[in-house]
C-alpha cells in the first residue's frame, strides 16, 4: 500500500452525541444515495466514538446506511423512553435523586437496534472495512480502541462480537449501565476521544507511515459543537445544576469537538473537512442527547439531508471519489 497525495489515505470520523447521531446518519445517507453504493466503499478506514462508533461499525460492515436511520427513527424512543422533563429545584432534584444509584436508561433496546442491523454473532473479524472503535476501559482504567486486523499483527480484537464493542463505546455514563466484554468493564468512548479525528489521523502517520501531506479525514458531527451556558444558570453550578439538561455532558461534548477541530485544520489544513450543522434556537429546543420526539427526528434529518446534500458535489466530492487501498487481514 503506497498513499500519497494524490491517491491519500482517507479516514472517516464520526462524532458521539446520543440520538442526534441520528444527523449524522442522515448525512451519510445523502452520500451513499448519491454515489449509489456503500459508502465505506470510499474510506481506507473508519472511526467513531458512542453513536458515531454504531454508525462507523454500520458503514464497516456495509449495513445501507437508509437502514440505519429507519432503525434509529423507529427505535428512538425505545432507547430513550419519552419523559416529562422536571421544573424547579425540587422537581429537578427529585429526578437525580431517582436515578442516584443506577442509569437513567438500560441498554436492551440499544442491544435490539444494533443487532437489527448487524447479526448478534458477528465479530470484528467479518466486516469488510477497517474500523477503530475507542472505548474507555474501566477495569483496567486505561483508554482502549477496539480495531478490525487491518494491521497483521493486530490478533486481539477480531474475534470480539460487534454488538458487545458496539455497547462498550456507548455506554455513557449515567445514562447506560457499564458494559463488559471479555471479563472486562467499559465505558463510552467519548470521556476521552468524543470527536475520534486525531486518534484516525495518528494511526495513519504513526502505524501506517502515511506522510501528512497524504491524509485527508471527513470529519461528521452531530450538532452539538456550540453549547454555551446562559448568565441566567449563574455561578454557583452544583451537582444538581450541572446535571440539568445534561450540561455537563454538553459543555464536554461541544469543547472536545472545536479543540479537536481547531487541531485538525491546523494539521491537515484543506485536507480536513468537518460537516455539521448548528440548529436554530428554536430547533435547539426539540434536541437533547437523550430526546427521540417526533420533533428530534424531523428536526434532526432535514439538518442532516441539508448539510450533506448542498455540497456533494463541492467540498464532498473529492472524498465521495476516492478509491481505497487499505485491506483486511483474517482470524482464524
């Protein structure tokens, strides 16, 4: 494998953020519709992190990407279960209070989606493209990215099930119990890697010895990368306040995402791109790492179709024509 300039090594990146990957799915769709076939067919290797990883495994094993939205249009709100949302303090701190010894959702409903799309006793060693899955591995307490063997030497992760890998990069915490795979506890990927660009971009220099001027990353998010706190929340931000409507969660989301933004044009300059898109005030309101409304839904695909489709045949095209080089080495 030979990546150069002119043939470079393309990685896609795909950001955390609940149900609002449900506009990153979207925006992969309007890809694969317009070249009309999968579109891991266009990517050396793929990376993402929480929902971004489901999706990055989806594009991995060729699932169409069309599927996936249904499945997560469908599913949304088996996922996450519609709840009236608590007013005042008390209200508010009744509702952490409820959920202060386990998460606030069980991940079944997660498990049923993921396996809708990829069969329960598939593993790493099955899909057909190359994928980097981080996780955060609390028994050992060391991060941790769950890779197909697109390096021969990798022989640890390929015999693992994509719907346990799957379920250790989203299990975030207070929202999903930990999951565990292989004796081990893990939990989501994005406490240290959210927007998984970098970690995609250092394994093309450093295990493949791509030169930078040879790699070029599609980076997709999920409308979350502009959160700010009004002066309204005031200073005095407890455990209570920091917890409401997921601020906390939020503000760490958002930061990672222009940090690692920031860096990656600096790195790459024209050779990165990032698709995203920043809801209106009014839209801002139907969304939430945890909300699947009806509103969620049609707010969260119109943004997705939109942002992809106005440029597919602009900043996207270069990306949506690339020939991969990467391969696959098999367990056995």
């Amino acid at each position: 494998m030979a990546w150069t300039e002119e043939r470079p090594f393309q990685a896609l990146a795909l950001t955390g953020g609940g149900f609002r990957g449900l506009f990153t799915a979207r925006a992969l769709q309007e890809m694969e519709d317009h070249i009309g076939e999968p579109v891991g067919r266009r990517f050396d290797l793929s990376y993402g992190t929480s929902i971004g990883g489901i999706i990055a495994l989806a594009v991995a094993f060729e699932v169409p990407i069309r599927k996936v939205v249904q499945a997560f249009e469908q599913s949304g709100e088996k996922i996450f279960p519609p709840r009236i949302k608590p007013a005042g303090k008390i209200g508010k701190g009744l509702d952490i209070l409820q959920h202060w010894s386990r998460p606030r959702y069980r991940s079944q409903a997660l498990r049923d989606v993921i396996t809708s799309l990829i069969p329960e006793d598939a593993t790493l060693n099955d899909a057909k493209h190359a994928v980097g899955i981080p996780a955060v591995n609390v028994t050992s307490g060391r991060p941790q990215v769950f890779k197909t063997r697109h390096k021969e030497e990798w022989t640890r992760d390929w015999k693992y099930k994509v719907v346990d890998v799957a379920l250790a990069t989203s299990a975030a915490p207070t929202f999903f119990e930990l999951a565990e795979l292989d004796g081990q506890h893990y939990a989501d990927g994005g406490l240290y890697a959210n927007a998984p660009d970098l970690l995609a971009l250092h394994e093309a220099e450093h295990v493949f010895g791509v030169r930078t001027e040879a790699v070029r990353i599609l980076s997709v998010g999920t409308t979350t990368n502009m959160y700010s706190l009004s002066f309204e929340s005031g200073r005095e931000l407890g455990v209570q306040g920091w917890m409401d409507d997921n601020r906390l969660f939020s503000v760490t989301i958002s930061s990672q995402q222009q940090l690692v933004d920031q860096l990656m044009q600096h790195k790459l300059k024209d050779r990165y791109f990032r698709l995203d898109a920043l809801p209106s005030n009014e839209q801002a309101k139907d969304l939430g790492l945890d909300v699947a409304t009806e509103a969620a839904r049609r707010t969260l695909t119109a943004l997705g179709k939109k942002a992809a489709s106005d440029i597919l045949n602009t900043k996207l095209a270069p990306f949506l024509k690339h020939e991969p080089q990467m391969t696959l080495f098999r367990g056995s």
